[in-house]
C-alpha cells in the first residue's frame, strides 16, 4: 500500500483499520485506570480487551451527545428564521464524528498520548459541525447567536476569512464546550464548528479531493490555480451579497409605498401571491 502524506508532505503513520487495533493501543492506559479506581481486571485476555472497548465506546459516546446537544441548538436556531423571519441564513449542516483511526493518526502528529484524559486535552476536533451560508455577513450572525447561548463555553476562534491560510482556505472556525448530562454526571466536551459560505465550502471540498489525490506532490500550477480560485470565490461572495442588500432596500421601499408582497407558505416553500391575483379574488364592493 502507497504511504499518505499530509498537506505538508509529512508521511502519515500507518492506518488503524479496527476498533481492536485502537484499543490494543491504549492498552496500558485502561490498566492504569482500573488500578487508580479500584476496578478488577478481566482474567482473561479477550474479556479484557472487551472492557477497554467498553471505554472508548464511553469516551465516543460523549462526543456523540455533545454533537447532538449543538446540532438541537442550530436547528432551533433555523426553525426561528424560517417561522419568524423573512430570511434563513443557514443553508444545511454537515457533522461528524472521528473514527478512532484518525484519532490515533491525529495523535501520532501530535506527539502521542497517554491516557483517554489526555485525547481529550490534545484533541479538541472529535466532534465536529459545519455550517454553510449564503453570504459572509451570515458566518459572523451565526457566530455571535452561538457565542451568546450561556451554555456553550467559546474556547477558541479562528477567523480564515479575514486571515486567509496561505493556500486560499476561508472559514471561520470555534472551539465551544458543551455540558453533556450522563445518568451519573455532567461533563463538558468539546465541539468544533465550522461557518462558511457555498462558494467557500465548494472550494474545500475541491482543495481535498486534489491533495488527496496527489499525496506527497502537488504540482506548483495546481496550486497557484486553487489560491486563484480561493481569491474568485471570495469575489463572488461579495458580489452576491451586495445583491442581496440591493434587493432588500428594494423591498422595503415597496412596503413603505405600500407595495408589500404578499406570500403564502406551502411546506416551507414560499410562493408571492401576484397583485393582479388579489385583485381578482378581493370580494367586489
């Protein structure tokens, strides 16, 4: 098997192909946590190996729940726009969850780890959301609605939009803390949230696909070709938002004229309902 490279041309370790694997891996950290909290040890090998996959399934678990307590936040969030406002700036989300490989593989770049505890400290990306929008003035809404919920903790922000990476990549990027309830405690965890526009979210995708594909060596041209792209998605964001604007200081000056349109919902989808068709079916004086 070919060896993978990082964006950096650094080789990445080798893959982790099973859960069992992993756990094998973080074996004498389960030892030392059974130790510390007085828990026996299994007997034997194999039911052993089973209480160390019981823990990491605990461990995921918690991310699992804090990516849902996030996902209920932005999809309140959404429901409010849809109900209450002319305009939803959110367009769809995306989460995930990392595989335990690329736990270890992040772990491994990063100078390993010892304990679950630790994974925990040195890797705050396990859980993460996207969240893509229509223009770049809705990543900063979005943000700030986010920010101010008291029980989501900001550890982190990374604004890439106006401090573009090297390559053209434009996101902004928080680190948050979400309390997760068990039936036993609470715990905070972490969640990375990514805000981005269409535009900037199909030149992600597009940037991937490339350096997944070349590995070790992207050709100088390619890249030159994507800061490019980088650089004309980010004018077509501005162009359309800028459109929108127009067209909303066009809307509200036909409402102050009295011209407000009137629209009718059906399954979420709005449809205006023409002048001439009100006047057709208004009741006759």
């Amino acid at each position: 098997m070919e060896p993978e490279f990082d964006k950096d041309g650094r080789p990445l370790p080798e893959p982790i192909h099973h859960l069992t694997d992993f756990s094998e891996k973080l074996h004498t950290e389960y030892v030392e946590y059974v130790q510390k909290d007085g828990i026996p040890m299994a007997d034997n090998p194999i039911e052993q190996m089973r209480m160390i996959q019981k823990e990491l399934k605990r461990f995921m678990m918690k991310y699992k729940f804090a990516l849902q307590e996030v996902e209920t936040k932005i999809k309140i969030l959404q429901e409010e726009f849809q109900m209450l406002h002319d305009y939803n700036p959110i367009e769809h989300t995306k989460s995930r969850l990392k595989s335990p490989e690329s736990i270890l593989k992040k772990l491994m770049r990063k100078g390993g780890a010892s304990s679950l505890e630790e994974i925990k400290e040195t890797i705050r990306d396990i859980a993460g959301i996207r969240i893509t929008c229509s223009f770049i003035s809705d990543i900063y809404r979005i943000s700030a609605m986010l920010q101010n919920q008291n029980d989501l903790k900001t550890l982190s922000v990374k604004d890439y939009i106006k401090n573009p990476k090297p390559n053209g990549y434009k996101s902004l990027h928080m680190i948050v803390e979400v309390p997760v309830f068990m039936s036993d405690h609470e715990e905070s965890i972490c969640v990375e949230i990514q805000i981005r526009t269409i535009a900037m979210d199909f030149w992600a995708s597009l940037e991937h696909k490339i350096f997944y594909k070349y590995y070790e060596t992207v050709p100088q041209r390619l890249i030159d070709d994507l800061k490019k792209a980088a650089d004309t998605a980010y004018e077509l964001d501005t162009t359309m938002e800028q459109l929108h604007h127009e067209m909303e200081d066009i809307k509200r000056a036909n409402q102050s004229d009295g011209k407000e349109d009137f629209q009718l919902l059906i399954d979420n989808q709005p449809f205006r309902i023409p002048e001439n068709l009100l006047n057709i079916i208004s009741p006759k004086s």
